[in-house]
C-alpha cells in the first residue's frame, strides 16, 4: 500500500476487463457521492444529476460501462461536459437529449459515429453527462475521464496537458442551437471561444470536446475514475449505515491523509463584485493593523532617541532592536 497522500491509478478487475458490463441502479447514488468528493468543491452539484437518471433507470434504461482495456486503438470517443454557472445550473437542469445533441452534431460534422462516450471531468455535475448521452444514444460510458477530479477550464485537463489537437468542438442548448467550433490556435482559445458561446445563450450549455482515439484516451486519459467514485460513495454509505465518520472511513479507503477539521462559520456567497468587497474589506484590516504596529515602533523608536541623547547603552541597544522590527515591518 502507497503512504498518505499518494493518488494511485484504480487497478483493473475482473468484472471491467471482460469488457462492457451493466451499470446498476444502486451505483447511481454513491457514484454521485464519490464524484462529489472527487470534485473538492467544484464542479457543481451532481445531486439533480442523479435524481435525473435514477427516473430514467426506474423507466427501463440502462447504461453501460466499458473499462478502457476493452477500447480498441481505433475507436473514436466522445469527451462530453456541461458548460455553464453552476447557479444557473441549479435552475435550469441538464436535460439528456440537449447533452446528446452535442455528440450528434459532432458526428454529423465528422461524417462518423462514437463507439463510446467519456466524461471530461469525473468530479461534480460532470460526472453524470456522458450517463445521460448513453441513456439517450445507447453509446458504453467509458470508465476514465481527463482529470481525476473537477479544474475549471479544459486547458486543465490531461488532454491538453499531452497537447492534443483542441479542435473541434460543439455547444448545443436548450433552444436547440447547435455550435461548432471547427479550429483554434489552442486549448485556451477553445475555452475562451466556448465560453463566450456560452454566455449568449444563457451561460449553461452540452458541449462535446475535441474527439479522442481509444489509444489517445488509455495513453493520456485518467482511467477508472466512474469505478474509483462508486467505491468512494459505497465507502460514505456504509460509514453512515455503521454510524461510523465517513471522513475517516473515506480517508482509510483511499489511504489518505487528514489535514485538518472545522466549521464552517462563515458562507461567503454572492457575485465576484461581493467577493472583491470582502477582499478590500480584509486588505484595508490588514493595513490598518499594520499600521497600528508601526506607530508603537515608532513610539518606541523616539524613547530611544531621547534615551540617547541622555547617554544610556542599554536604551541605545534598545533603539537598535526597534529598527530592526521596523526594518522587518515595512518589508
């Protein structure tokens, strides 16, 4: 076993390596647990999510899971995510046909089809898009991603961190508007183009990502990472049935490190202008703080000069130790 802190790579199992396996219904919860922690607080909520498809599963669908071993080379992937606020989000939810328009307009633009779909980001929200294109295309959910948690932008992912072609990309909404952006100079223009987009038509949007070979995805993807979520949500559902602490058990299943433990006694919400205020607020405590100390150098510098002027050495070394607090403050 690796020591705290060491994220290793979930190993292959028997079940995964036979290829495609059904996903179950009682997998749905705690993937939506694991992906939520796999997020660190970002990402979005995966909750609305999973109350989506849990009703499409309690309809007659079921989705599949294919471990990347049983990818061939050859095969082409579909990298799908929401795009969007998180907030505007929470209103408007993810519907799984506007996520699978986004794969269709890509293989129409490419004149091919996908032989399975994969998450661009496991943690939060994300982590359930390429479930709700499956439910809708039958396409196999691909057991990777290309973070291993939530970054915020796609320039983030491991995609690009192997310099990937960027391109192309398509955006579908609500209304059925369908976007494709065929070429740009890298991963960053891709995110800043998308994300314009995405703002004009009302900042929540599927998008499918530049698409990946089965071999670019087992070289460069972040594999078994639908797996290493549901063992983390199975880990959080048992502790809470044993009333045990599900931190600790989370920490023990993953073999982790506890850094530190609160509460939370402040929430700090609202627009970046809010954000920004609080900022100000803080800087001009902390100058006002500062400022108050150097005062009482500087009080303490004068004695000492008076001090001087009377001849007193042990006053004199102390007027020495003052500039050198003073020196020390002003840096």
């Amino acid at each position: 076993m690796d020591g705290p802190g060491i994220v290793r790579a979930m190993p292959s199992n028997s079940a995964a390596t036979s290829g495609v396996r059904p996903l179950r219904a009682d997998e749905l919860e705690p993937l939506a647990t694991g992906a939520w922690i796999l997020g660190a607080g970002g990402g979005g909520d995966p909750y609305h999510a999973f109350l989506n498809l849990r009703r499409m599963y309690e309809e007659g669908t079921v989705v599949s899971l294919m471990d990347p071993d049983a990818l061939a080379d050859d095969a082409l992937v579909a990298v799908v995510s929401t795009m969007g606020a998180p907030l505007v989000g929470e209103e408007r939810l993810t519907d799984p046909t506007i996520a699978a328009l986004a794969v269709r307009q890509m293989e129409e633009h490419l004149g091919r089809r996908f032989d399975a779909v994969m998450s661009l980001e496991i943690g939060g929200s994300n982590s359930f898009q390429p479930l709700m294109v499956a439910a809708v295309t039958g396409l196999p959910v691909l057991d990777a991603d290309t973070m291993g948690r939530a970054y915020p932008e796609a320039q983030h992912s491991s995609f690009a961190i192997g310099d990937l072609q960027p391109y192309p990309l398509t955006l579908a909404d609500v209304r059925e508007n369908a976007i494709v952006v065929s070429k740009v100079a890298s991963w960053k223009w891709m995110e800043r183009i998308s994300r314009k987009v995405c703002t004009e038509v009302g900042s929540l949007a599927a998008t499918c990502k530049a698409p990946r070979t089965g071999r670019e995805v087992k070289e460069w993807g972040v594999l078994r990472t639908v797996t290493q979520a549901i063992r983390l949500g199975e880990t959080v559902l048992d502790a809470r049935r044993r009333k045990a602490d599900p931190v600790a058990a989370v920490v023990e299943h993953g073999g982790g490190l506890l850094l530190f433990s609160g509460k939370v006694v402040d929430n700090v919400c609202g627009t970046v202008n809010a954000s920004v205020r609080k900022s100000q607020e803080a800087v001009t405590a902390l100058r006002s703080l500062m400022l108050d100390r150097m005062r009482a150098v500087g009080d303490h510098l004068q004695s000492g000069i008076e001090a001087l002027r009377a001849g007193s050495r042990p006053l004199r070394e102390g007027v020495a130790a003052g500039c050198v607090c003073a020196t020390m403050m002003c840096a």
